[in-house]
C-alpha cells in the first residue's frame, strides 16, 4: 500500500459576463437572480409560466385574460380584490402587467407597474387574491422658480420651468387674493416646489411648498402647512376648512368604517374601509375639501366612482355613484357638487360608499381630525412658523 498523498490543480475559471468580481472574489448574487439571468441553466420545473404585456391603447384586462385562456371567475376574483385600489378596470398606455399562470392554467399572481413610484401585485391565496401596494418613496428635492411679468402670467411662469398642472396650482390657492388676469409687466413670483425623483428619474409628482407674488405694492404669499393646507405668511387660511359629510340634510349610516367586517354579499371577512350613507339614488354629493380629481370611471364591484386629491397627505373617494359630474385633472372646490348617489357596481342597495385615507391608507371619516378652522390652530403656530422661515431662506427671502 502506497501512502496517498495530496495534490494541488488549478485551473482558470472563466466567469460569464455580468459577474462582478470584487478583490478576486466573485461577488455572491441571489439564486433568483442568477435564475432570470441563466434560465437555461436552471430551467423552471414547476409547469409556471410568466407572461408580460405592455398596456396599448384600447387594452382592457378583459382582453388580456380572453388572450390567455383565463377565466371570467378569476377576473371577478380580482376586481373585487381591487376594489381598495381601482386600478385595474382603467388601464393605462404605457404600464406593464406581469402574469404568473399555472400549470392548470390557473393566474398564480398579476403584477402591474403603475408608474415610476407605485407596484400593484395580486397573489392566489385560499380561493381570492390579496392586494398589495408597494410604493418607493424616492427622493424629493426642491427647486425655485421664479420671473418678472411679460405678458400673462401663465406664459411667464410657462418659461421659468414651471408645469401647467404647478400654474394651476397657484393660480387656485391664491384666486381669492389675486386677479391673475391684472397682474403688470414687471411684477414678479417665486414658486418654491418639491418634485419626487424615483431612480434618479423625474416621476412627475410634486408639491407646490411655497408662493410669493410682488403685485405693484403689495405682496401675498403662501405656504404648505402640515395638514396639506396653505396659509399666508400671519397664518390665515386661504382655502375653506373641510366638511365632515359629502352630503347634507338628515342621513342614516348604514354601515359603519370596520376592519373586519363580513361582507354582505361574498360572506366572508373583508374590511370596509369607508362609511355608507343610506341616500336614495339622485343625491347630491359633494367634495369635502377643495382639491383635484385623482381619477373618475367605472369600475365592476366600485361602480361609477371618483378619487379625489386634497393634498399629497389626504385622499377621499366615492363610490356606485350613478352620475359622474367631473373629470379627471379638474380642480374642485369644497362644497361643489361633483356626483349623485346610486346603486352602481356590486352594492345591495341604493347608498353612498365614502372614503377618507391618509397617506393612501384609509382611516375612519367619521372620526378622523380634520382642519375645520380657517386659520393655523395655537398648537401647531410655532411648527407653520418654523417651516414658512424655512421655505423664505429657501427662496432668498430675508424680509417680508
């Protein structure tokens, strides 16, 4: 018997491209990632196949499912899932949508990309499918425009950079104040606005922080305050106060905002995020707040239904509403009429479904703070004070 003994061999090892290699060692990277990579190399075994669209005109996620063979209950199963988004009955030119079909021919998961910030993503579980929002926050960075009057103010502010959506903007916080219509050549603005990078890519949210227009001899300003409303510089309201109800006169509330309410028609545990208010068919209803109409359709388990935006902070939304009386992008004021009660999409019965949510997640309407006064309340002052200086440095202005 030969004792053995230890031999050493080496050999090159060509690393395929995309490997990163860090001080002579190749980077270790998820098997996930290496999966989407090299699927060649590890082949999907478990009868799954992955579909991807890109949304075109006159696409519908009806159209889709009918492409693949997918059936009516699955598309049922998901709208009624995305009733707390209404996303998926308005699609949009541009976005994409993942699907993942099983072997049976049965959607494992949809997967739509919004936009820039926001993924909506359903997932098959226990015979429905559970919705998830994911949203990056990106980063916000801030910047000045500003300009000296030569014609309209529109075309002025127009060529400092502004966006017609931030004039609008302006223009609508300080209408009581000003007739942008007499504003004279050499008067001047500075708009200060916040804009949402996501990627390093321009998203095209923003906010409008700040505003200081010089009229002749007089100076009126405005600036964002916590509650997603402006104020002047000594602190008084320039919009009206919220109303709690979307309708007026005597109502009965049918079904109160609860987590873990049944669902009168599935029968199971689902939550009603809003309040219903047993109205008959024809109602009046109106904008709580002033703000824009995020988006209006129809949608089959909402029914006619209408987003509105009062601030990056606070979202309203009505619903199985059974007339439709603005359009998306117009700019509402509190108090105006912008619908009628019904009985539209999967309801039981004549009512209007309203929704408050707070940074895009609902909370109880009936009990939620709202800023019912016209002017910034004793305990936040010191917190306006704080950021109105802020914004003033931010747009060079020591004194006003």
């Amino acid at each position: 018997m030969q004792p053995k003994t230890k031999k050493t061999i080496y050999r090159s090892l060509e690393l395929p491209e995309g490997v990163v290699v860090k001080d002579e060692h190749a980077a270790a990277e998820p098997l996930a990632a290496i999966k989407d990579e090299y699927a060649k190399v590890f082949p999907d075994f478990s009868g799954n196949k992955e579909v991807e669209f890109e949304v075109n005109d006159g696409d519908s996620l009806s159209n889709i499912f009918e492409k693949e063979s997918l059936s009516a209950g699955a598309l049922q199963l998901l709208l009624d899932a995305d009733k707390e988004h209404l996303r998926l009955a308005n699609l949009i030119p541009g976005q994409r949508i993942k699907l993942l079909i099983g072997p049976d021919n049965n959607l494992l998961s949809l997967k739509v990309f919004l936009d820039l910030a926001n993924t909506l993503t359903f997932t098959l579980k226990e015979d429905q499918y559970d919705a998830l929002l994911e949203t990056k926050a990106g980063k916000w960075r801030e910047s000045l425009y500003q300009g000296r009057i030569i014609g309209s103010f529109y075309k002025t502010a127009k060529a400092s950079g502004l966006t017609a959506a931030q004039i609008q903007q302006v223009s609508a916080t300080l209408q009581d104040k000003i007739n942008f219509n007499r504003l004279y050549a050499g008067d001047t603005f500075r708009v200060l606005v916040s804009k949402q990078y996501i990627d390093g890519q321009y998203s095209s949210e923003s906010d409008v922080l700040a505003i200081l227009i010089k009229n002749r001899n007089k100076t009126y300003t405005a600036f964002l305050h916590e509650d997603g409303r402006y104020y002047d510089k000594n602190r008084q309201g320039l919009s009206k106060a919220y109303r709690r109800f979307p309708v007026n006169g005597k109502f009965r509330i049918s079904s109160n905002f609860n987590r873990k309410r049944l669902h009168p028609i599935t029968k199971r545990v689902s939550p009603h995020n809003g309040t219903d208010f047993a109205v008959s068919t024809g109602t009046k209803v109106y904008s709580i707040g002033d703000g824009v109409v995020l988006r209006a359709g129809y949608h089959p388990a909402a029914g006619n239904y209408i987003v509105m935006q009062h601030s990056r902070k606070y979202t309203t939304r009505y619903l199985h509403l059974s007339k439709i009386l603005v359009r998306k992008g117009q700019r509402v004021e509190r108090g105006a009429v912008i619908a009628r009660s019904g009985n539209t999409g999967r309801s039981t019965g004549a009512h209007l479904h309203y929704e408050f949510q707070i940074n895009n997640r609902p909370v109880d309407a009936m009990k939620v703070s709202l800023p019912l006064s016209t002017a910034v309340s004793k305990k936040e002052e010191r917190a306006f004070d704080k950021r109105r200086d802020l914004y003033l440095q931010e747009m060079g202005i020591n004194n006003i």
